[in-house]
C-alpha cells in the first residue's frame, strides 16, 4: 500500500509498520470499498467500515481520522493499482509503441471499473473531492501528470506542458465516456467503450504525432 504519505501529507494518522497492522488497514479499506459500492459515500460511516472490516472503532481511529481520510487512501491505493498494472504492460515488452500504450491505459481504466470493488464508485477520488489525491492538483491533473511520466519513460516523448494538456484533456474524455457506459450497463456499454477508444486514441494521435 503506497497511500500512506501524499503530496499533502497523506491521509495516515499512523503508517502501519508491523505486517498485521498493514493488514489491519487493508482490511479497512477492503470494507471502505464494498461500502461505496453498496450505498455510497454519504451514507458511509467510520462505525460501519469497523463493523464490515471486524475491528474496534478504536482500531480504525488510530490510523484514520474520519471517513474521509479512509476514502483518501482508498483513492491513492486506486492510482497505484492502475499504475503499477500499466507499468506492467508496459514493461512487459508487448506494447511497442505510445498509441498502443494509451490503448493498454484505456482497457486497464476499465478493466477496473469491472473487477476492483469500490473502484466503480470512487474511481480516483472525484466522488468526495476534486483534489482528493493532492491539495493543489485536481485529480485528473495527478494522473496525466503520472501518464505522463510514463509516456516519457519508456518511448522518450519529451515532458512538456503540451503533452500534460493533451493527456489531461484525454483523461477527461475517457472518463466521462467509461462514466456513461457503466451507468448504462453494470460491465459497460460495449459500444459507449468502443467509443470511449476511439476518441481518446484519436485525439492523442492529432495531438501527438
């Protein structure tokens, strides 16, 4: 779990140290996640996440002081699940180009709204707050600017504020367009995701090329 300390201080009050204190916290955020998913941020409590996690509320406030500093770290835990598995791809020596890679970005966003609890309600962040992940930075701007870290390490596109626009600008499309077809359909829209594909891969190709 790399959501201990953030940009802004992280969402810790202590970082768990002993193998069963980390498994504590990954319990909570376990609970935290299939909570969103049942009944959504506002009626998520402290209380309920100790119940569903099978720990004291004492527990819980050791390392988290209110609700929201638990679905901060969920947020984070989020970000670093899709990046570590697109590094992976991207390490894995199949993808050999950028637009195939922004392809591979696209099918992991997805792929999660599919298979990680919470993730579908939470996503990184934008159900709570705007800059969940960092205070200074939206969300979205986190992770073009972690996309965009990516696309300089491994096909040596420069780091410019012209690739951060275009990358921003392709997470905001795709992620209102992975939005629509999940609200249309629980796997997602084949054909709204189609779509989703083709918009992000093609506005990065006029951009980019």
């Amino acid at each position: 779990m790399a959501a201990q300390a953030g940009p802004s201080g992280g969402p810790l009050r202590r970082v768990p140290v002993q193998d069963r204190s980390l498994a504590r916290v990954n319990r909570m955020l376990d609970a935290c996640a299939a909570l969103l998913d049942e009944a959504g941020y506002e009626a998520l409590t402290t209380t309920l996440v100790a119940d569903r996690a099978g720990v004291a509320i004492g527990s819980l406030y050791q390392f988290f002081p209110d609700k929201r500093a638990i679905v901060q770290a969920l947020a984070m835990r989020n970000l670093e699940a899709y990046l570590t598995r697109l590094q992976a791809r991207l390490g894995s020596g199949a993808i050999s180009d950028w637009p195939q890679a922004v392809e591979a970005a696209v099918d992991e966003f997805i792929d999660l709204h599919r298979t990680t609890p919470g993730f579908r309600t939470l996503r990184f962040g934008d159900v709570v707050d705007r800059h969940l992940l960092d205070e200074d930075r939206d969300n979205d701007t986190v992770l073009a600017e972690e996309l965009g870290l990516l696309m300089t390490r491994y096909f040596g596109m420069p780091d410019s504020p012209e690739l951060r626009l275009a990358l921003l600008i392709a997470v905001e499309l795709g992620d209102a367009l992975v939005k629509l077809a999940f609200r249309r359909d629980p796997q997602g829209d084949p054909g709204i995701l189609a779509e989703a594909r083709r918009v992000v891969s093609g506005y990065l190709a006029h951009k980019l090329a």
